[in-house]
C-alpha cells in the first residue's frame, strides 16, 4: 500500500482500504 500522499493517485485496483484510510484521516 502506499502512503496517503499517493493514495490520490493509487488506482482503485489497489482496494479502497488505502482510500478510505486517507479519506478518514
């Protein structure tokens, strides 16, 4: 997974947790 400074550009193929994680924080 990657950091939430590139969780804006991780594919959705990555799974939403990174997504959801960055989103929440």
């Amino acid at each position: 997974t990657l950091p939430p400074a590139d969780c804006s550009n991780v594919p959705v193929a990555e799974t939403d947790v990174d997504r959801h994680r960055y989103e929440n924080s």
